[in-house]
C-alpha cells in the first residue's frame, strides 16, 4: 500500500478534486518521478531533502496512477498545520476550509473577557505604568527563566544556532537588534511577523534582556543565533509542506536546534506521518528538535503531530502561579489516530517503548490550573496584530500562553546544553530526564530544568 493509511482512509467513496499532497520518494529516483509529475501536467509545489515533491492532484485516478509510479514510496496528504494558543477574537476566529478535514480553526486556549482598544507606545510602554487586570497575572519571562536555569550558569547559548519554525520575527526589534538572525519563508508571505507569535517564540528562545513595564524580560540562551523560517501565515496557518521546507531550510543553514510551536492533526502512525519521517531525518544528523505538544487537554490522546514523534522533545505546559500542569495542555499517550488504531498503537509503542508516549516533560506556558483564576500568562517581546491584547498597548512587548510559550523555554535550554557539549545528542538528554521517575501521560517526566542535566 503507497497511500497513507490516514489518507486511504479519508480518500473512501469520495473524488475530491484538487487535493495538495506529498510524493515520497526513494531519493534514487528523485529526479525520475519529479519529471515525471511534470510531464502530467501536475503543478509541483515544493520538494524538500530530495525526497518530497508537492504537488496538486486534481483527482483520485491521478494519485492511483502515482501511486504505480516505480520508486514512490508513500503519498500523503498536505495537512493543515496551525498556531495552538490563539483566541478567538479576529475576523473573528482564524479558520479555514479543508477539502478532507472540513472546518479547521486555530486551536484556542480561552482568553477570559474581550480585546479592548490599544494605543501604540513602542517598546516597553517607555515608562507608563503596568495595567492591571483581575482575569489574568502577567509574568515577566525574567521569572520563568529562573524556573528553567535553576543553577549558576556562564552558558548563554554562545555559537548555537537555533531555528524557529513559526510566523516569520522583525529584527528590528529591541530584543533582536545587534544579533545574527536569517530569515526565510516557505509560504507566500515575507518572512516579517505581523501576528504575534513567531516573534514571541523567537525573543522566548533568546531575545536580549530588555526592562518593560511588567519587568524584565530576556529570553534563555540571549547569545544563541536565530534563523527564524516562516512557515505559518499572519493568520496562523501552514501544511505539512511548508513546515518540511522550513526543516530542510533550517537543517542547510546549520541549526542545531529547531523549535515548532505548531500542529495538527496526526497523519497514521509515526512510521507513516510525513513530518514525524522528516523529525527522524534531522535527528540522525544530530539537529535537537523541540515541538509543542497542543492545547487541547485536559483530554487523553491530544498530542499533535510532529510532536507524536519519538525522536522530538514534546513539551507540555506548566503554570509557574499554581505549580502544576496547565489545564489546557495536551495529554498523551500520543495522538488522535492512535485513539481509534489501538492495534497500531500496540504495534508502535512495542517497537518504541516510552519514546512513543507523550508528554516528553513540561515548561513554563502559562496556565491556569483545574479552572483556577486569575490566569497566569507569560511576557515577552512579540509584534503584530496581537501586541496589545492583554497589557493593553501595542508596545512590542505581550503576554500569551500555551504549549506554544513553554516550548521556546526548552529549546532554549537545549541551546545552553549544546554549547557546553556540541556533540550532544537527543538520546543523551532523554536518558538525563528520564532519572529513574515513571513517565506521566500528563507531564512526561515532570518540569525541565538545567539542574538536572549538572
């Protein structure tokens, strides 16, 4: 069988005209099965590590005759991928329309009350005083810094280049200014941040210390370099496409980290999803992948993909204000397809062990707890249409929430463990946190720290 098995399921008693997917090929026959679809008059729309080729198929008759195709491996589809932590609140509410998935919309993590009109002050409100409001607590990132780097340390991320995979960064930022940073995009927008969230990510990972008015703010490994690829648009959406570009793209300009604080929906099991195939890819050249693991708990089998994947980093949510593991944050053992593929999810997890079982552990990404109030957000420098929304002035400082926040944090802990071992491997550190505790569906293996890995 060449068809996913996610997609021969979703492709039963229906022609759906025009679908996006993904060719995988054995790389000896990259070149003849790309000429090929072009000689079908099939627009190709990327290809990524010699391996991938994108391209739009108008019918199901074409993808059984690709699927005949000498040297295809599997054909996927191009999924959605999207932003987990946005609320509902513009245009109204980021959603699209999905040939096979029907209705997609940006995960959200409910935002209490209503976005009020803001008044442009750039850069740390220059003075003004700190707003406050009843339904939320912001937490300067100064705070959960000193959560993840728990010791006396001279690492700052010095010599690591870190990647984050999001919705583009501005260098002109305070935080950003003075560092190296290479930008590219896989979708078709400039690789700019004029929403919000790649740009907080990015300053989270290792935006310099600069003084705001809710405090300071710095990010984890402040001397890392950032190659930031844009693979999600101002509204929050990408596909598994454009992500596996921006790994190729992070992979060529040298990263040794990369950060996702994006997902979607789980495509098969973990030998067939095509960006959890991509994950293990860049894992066996070394590369440390950090991926969020969602905001739709506190159900079981929540995680999104990649972050099913073994060979990332999966990252949950702590709530630094109530100690524990956010309300909000995905809960394994994995994803939804295997929820409704037990006998997968057995065959899987005998081949993978605890690798497969997701959470891998938790960061600080806001909370609340077990419907606690008030909810406890964290700040940073960010940019775009979502400046503004809590703290009230667009000044290029937010505070947001989700598995998306705590991811940055771990991946900027990653960066200081690669600039004291270079060589360091994902392997090596999971064998560090694993430290004799029981993994947690919940919390993986309980709160990160660089503590641990003394």
């Amino acid at each position: 069988m060449k068809l996913n098995p996610w997609l021969a399921e979703k492709l039963k008693g229906i022609d759906p005209r025009n679908i996006r997917v993904i060719v995988e090929v054995d790389p000896k026959y990259f070149n003849e099965v790309y000429t090929v679809l072009l000689r079908m008059g099939l627009r190709v729309v990327s290809t990524a590590f010699g391996r991938f080729i994108t391209v739009v198929a108008p019918d199901v008759p074409v993808i059984e005759q690709i699927e005949r195709m000498p040297g295809v491996i599997e054909i996927h589809y191009d999924m959605p991928r999207y932003i987990k932590p946005l609320p509902p609140f513009v245009l109204p509410s980021p959603r699209i329309a999905d040939k096979l998935l029907g209705e997609i919309r940006i995960s959200d993590v409910e935002v209490p009350g209503f976005k009020l009109p803001s008044l442009t002050v750039p850069f740390g409100g220059l003075g003004l005083p700190p707003i406050k409001r009843g339904d939320v607590e912001i937490i300067p990132n100064s705070e959960t810094y000193k959560i993840v780097v728990d010791i006396e340390t001279t690492l700052s991320g010095k010599g690591v280049k870190v990647a984050v995979i999001d919705t583009g960064v501005t260098p002109w930022h305070p935080q950003l200014l003075g560092k190296k940073v290479e930008l590219y995009s896989t979708v078709p927008e400039p690789p700019f941040d004029g929403q919000g969230h790649g740009m907080w990510c990015s300053t989270q990972v290792l935006g310099k210390p600069f003084n705001t008015r809710f405090g300071r703010v710095q990010g984890i490994a402040p001397d890392a370099d950032l190659i930031h690829v844009k693979a999600l648009t101002t509204l929050g959406f990408g596909s598994s496409s454009s992500v596996i570009k921006a790994m190729e793209i992070s992979a060529l300009k040298g990263a040794k980290v990369v950060s996702m604080s994006l997902g979607g929906q789980q495509q098969g099991g973990v030998d067939h999803d095509p960006e959890v195939k991509v994950t293990r890819i860049l894992s066996g050249m070394g590369i440390l992948v950090v991926v969020a693991a969602g905001n739709e708990g506190p159900g079981e089998w929540t995680i999104s993909s990649p972050g099913v994947s073994p060979w990332v980093l999966t990252v949950g949510s702590y709530s630094s204000l109530y100690g524990d593991v956010a309300e909000f944050s995905s809960r394994g053992p994995s994803g939804d397809y295997y929820k409704t593929h037990r006998s997968e999810w057995e065959e899987d997890y005998a081949k993978y062990g605890d690798l497969l079982v997701k959470p891998d552990v938790i960061a600080p990404g806001g909370g609340p707890v077990k419907g606690e109030k008030p909810v406890d957000l964290i700040y940073s420098g960010t940019t775009g249409w979502f400046d503004g929304f809590y703290d009230l002035f667009a000044d290029g400082f937010e505070a947001m929430r989700g598995t998306s926040m705590a991811t940055p944090h771990v991946a900027g802990l990653i960066a200081l463990l690669a600039e004291a071992v270079p060589e360091i491997t994902m392997d090596v550190i999971k064998k560090v946190i694993v430290s004799g505790v029981e993994k947690s569906i919940n919390f993986g293996y309980g709160l990160i720290r660089l503590g641990v890995f003394r």
